[in-house]
C-alpha cells in the first residue's frame, strides 16, 4: 500500500435539539487501482473486516467461471448475489431464480432464516449464497460445505481478491461473517484499493458487476437505503456497497478511484452522515444528490441531526 499515511479523522455528532449527545469517531481512506494513498482522514492502514461490501468481490467467482452464461443468469441475477438486501418478495425471488437456474435447492442454502420470515431465500445475503452454489455447481464442487475457509470456491474468491492486491492469499486472516461464510480482516487503504478496481473500467468482469449494480440499485439493498438511492441520484457514476459495523465503500465509476469508510464503534447512521460529507467534498456528487441524501441521512427526525467535523487531507 506504499507509505504510512494518517491524518486527524472525522468526528459525527449527534445533536438533538442542537445539543450534543453522542460522538462517533470514523477513519476513511481514497485510493487508486495502484494501491496509492490520495487522501486520508485517521489511518489507512486501520484494519477492519470488509463483511459485505465485499460481495462485488466474492461475485468475481461467478463472472469469471462462465458461470452465467451455463446458467442463462442476467444482471439482475448478478446484482442480487453482490447484494445485502431486505428480504422483499421481489428481492428473494431474484436469489431464488439463481438456485433454480443452476437447479440447487433452497436446502443448500448456509445462511440462516431470519427471525419472522420461512426461509433462507429472505435472509440479506442469500443473493450471495446463492453465487457461491451456483458456482459450486459449475466447477462440479462440493455443495454441502461451501462455506468452508478451505472450499474451492472460497479458495477461488480470495485467489481473485489478492490477485488485485498484488498478495499473496495466505496472508489474509479470515473470521465467519453472521451468514456463516468468510469474511477477511483489510487495511482501509485495501478496501479503497479494490473499489478503486471495481470502478476502473479496465476489466470485463468487473465492468459487468459494476453494470448490474448500477442498473438495479434496488435490488441491492432497497428503496430508501444509502446504497440504492445513492447508485439511483448518481445514475451510474458511483457504486456503493455498505456492510456491517460501519464499514462503507463507494468508487467512482470509468475513474480508478475508491473511497472506504470506517466508523469505528460501527454505528451505521454515522458512515452515512461521513459518505455525504466526503462525496461533497470530492465533487463526486452535485449539491442536489448531496440535499437529498441529507434529507434521509443527516436530519433523523424534527429533533436529532448529524453534524460532521473535519476533512480528507490530501496527499
């Protein structure tokens, strides 16, 4: 990743009334699809695991094992495995039409069932799941452990991750993420670094994630959530993809750059707050995206809002 770099970073209020009654912290890097730190704000090398927004990345394994044309899967099939949806009917049918295509039953399904719902297909990130099966049974893989660190379909996933990392897959330290499959511990600067790939418009697969990404926001997460609406205002030029305990990531599409966000006691309403802050602050988006946004995201309700202090500092 080059150079240590660290700068002050940000600080999220939470003011009710305008008085203060809770501080976030949060960290957050850009960087370029050659692993160069632009701007900072607290550490790029902070670590953290990237839970879901690695899912473009775990989809790598289905856009590049001719998974998709074997099965007649569309980029709305492949929007549904790099999302962490709501469990909506049209949301779980979409990962449902993935199983069904390559003819895997719901059974084979690792991640759980949701309290209040029948079936696995509901949980957010049975998209995903799904990729991993239909993969599974492309390559003739076993699918009744395909959730194992060691199965050849992980295996898979991680090889193409430090291939864009320029490291070795050994190296990376992996824990269960809530659906049961791996997830892996990242600096912020690698996570800003991957996105700035995604983004960069220099490989089919990834220019095919990004497309369906892009074109179906809603499937990736849901109307009204950051991500959806942020790709929606956008109209293609970002992708975004939160996951869990604060972690955000958004590049900036045709332009090889990516930004990662951590709040560090993992609030979510703060790495919200911090993503229009920056997203202004870069140009990525116009005032009107930013005002929008900030309708949702920044004013909570009549009586609490989110006020961000400091900035990126650039390199």
């Amino acid at each position: 990743m080059g150079k240590r770099t660290a700068a002050a970073a940000l600080e999220v209020r939470l003011l009710r009334e305008g008085i203060i009654e809770s501080v976030h912290h949060v960290q957050a890097v850009v960087c370029d699809n050659r692993g160069r730190v632009l701007s900072v704000a607290g550490n790029s090398e902070t670590t953290a695991f990237i839970r879901s927004a690695l899912k473009p990345f775990q989809a790598l394994a289905v856009t590049t094992t001719g998974t998709l044309e074997r099965f007649g899967l569309n980029d709305r099939d492949l929007a549904i495995i790099c999302s962490s949806h709501k469990g909506t009917i049209e949301q779980a049918r979409q990962a449902f039409n993935v199983l069904w295509r390559c003819d895997v039953d719901t059974t084979a399904l690792h991640c759980p069932t949701p309290p209040g719902k029948d079936s696995p297909l509901s949980h957010n990130c049975s998209g995903k799941h799904a990729g991993m099966l239909a993969v599974c049974k492309q390559r003739n893989f076993p699918l009744e452990t395909y959730t194992q660190k060691n199965h050849p379909v992980q295996r898979l996933i991680i090889t193409k991750v430090a291939e864009l990392l320029r490291m070795p897959a050994e190296e990376f330290i992996s824990a269960r993420d809530d659906c049961s499959a791996p997830t892996y511990l990242m600096e912020l600067g690698q996570m800003a670094s991957l996105y700035a790939h995604l983004c960069s418009g220099d490989n089919v697969d990834m220019e095919r994630i990004v497309r369906a990404m892009t074109h179906h926001p809603a499937l990736i997460s849901g109307p009204g959530e950051f991500d959806t609406e942020l790709m929606r205002l956008s109209e293609g030029e970002l992708v975004s993809k939160g996951g869990a305990e604060g972690v955000l990531c958004i590049g900036r599409e045709g332009e090889g750059m990516g930004l990662a966000i951590k709040v560090m006691d993992g609030t979510k309403r703060a790495k919200h707050a911090v993503a229009i802050h920056l997203l202004k602050q870069l140009g990525w988006i116009e005032p009107a995206i930013a005002e929008t946004l900030s309708e949702t995201h920044i004013t909570l309700n009549p009586y609490k809002r989110l006020d961000v202090l400091g900035e990126l500092s650039m390199l």
